[in-house]
C-alpha cells in the first residue's frame, strides 16, 4: 500500500526557535499573571480597608496577619475562630455588632485557625473562640471562650484610651 503525503523533519534549527518563542511568551504571560496577581492583592488590600472603615469584620491569613492586625494605627480585636467550632459560630453576631460600634475607632478580625495554625502556635491558642487585643503591634489583652459582649467592650475600651 503506498502512502502519500508529506514527512516532516523537525531540525535543531527549527525546534531551537519553537522553544525561544515558547519561553518569550511564557514569561510573557508570567508578567502579566504576576501583574494581575498584584492587582488583585491591592484591590483586596482596599477591600479589608473597606471593610474595617464599614464596621465589618476583616478575615486574615497568615500572609495578611501582619498587614491587618501588626501594622494597624488602631486597637485590634483578633478571634481565632473554626467553621467547625459551635462557640465560635455563636459569637459572630456579637463581633459584626463590635465591629460596626467600634468603626473607626477599633478593627475586628478573624483568624481561621485550620487555616493559620501557625499564628495559632505563634499566640499560644490553646482553645477557641480565642480573643487577643493588639495595640502597636503587641498583645495588650486576650480571653478564652464565649463571653459576655461587655467583656470585649472592656478590651477594646481599655486598648482605646
């Protein structure tokens, strides 16, 4: 049986310039991703911001911690929290109301500790819900467990001035 068609040879000359023009545009598209990557990071810099100044509590990482509670020019209520956690789940409206009264003057964050167990070890969480207050980087005031609002009222009020 004859075949027929055309055979194509790839020679060094011609793989060489395929693989340039593959490297070019793939860093190409690594700029552009980094680019948007770091868009991205600033548009949910603006967002946390946002929602400090809206009395909204602000959800932080390992990566973020230092940005959203460290470098914070107010007081700042941290809860090590988990989705799994009952007590937890039980003081979220409690928060969402400190976060609103105390906007602008405190921030309200939360830590997931399944997802930050190294700020977790880093702070000694032992239990949660667990509540730190830091002012200028430092821990000023904590608390184990589901308490009464006026509790964090005291903290927060304490950190204020």
């Amino acid at each position: 049986m004859a075949t027929t068609g055309v055979r194509r040879i790839v020679t060094p000359t011609v793989f060489a310039i395929a693989v340039t023009v593959l490297v070019v545009f793939a860093a190409g598209c690594g700029q552009q991703q980094q680019a948007q990557a770091t868009d991205t990071e600033e548009t949910l810099m603006t967002d946390r911001e946002t929602q400090a100044a809206q009395g909204e509590i602000v959800a932080a990482t390992t990566q973020t911690f230092g940005r959203e509670v460290l470098q914070a020019s107010e007081p700042v209520l941290v809860d090590f929290t988990a989705d799994w956690c009952g007590p937890c789940r039980a003081l979220h409206p409690t928060l969402e109301k400190l976060a609103a009264d105390y906007a602008g003057r405190a921030k309200v964050v939360q830590v997931n500790v399944d997802e930050a167990g190294e700020l977790a070890m880093r702070y000694g969480v032992r239990g949660i819900p667990a509540l730190f207050v830091f002012k200028g980087g430092e821990v000023v005031d904590q608390t184990v467990g589901l308490q009464p609002e006026s509790q964090f009222r005291a903290m927060l009020d304490r950190a204020i001035d």
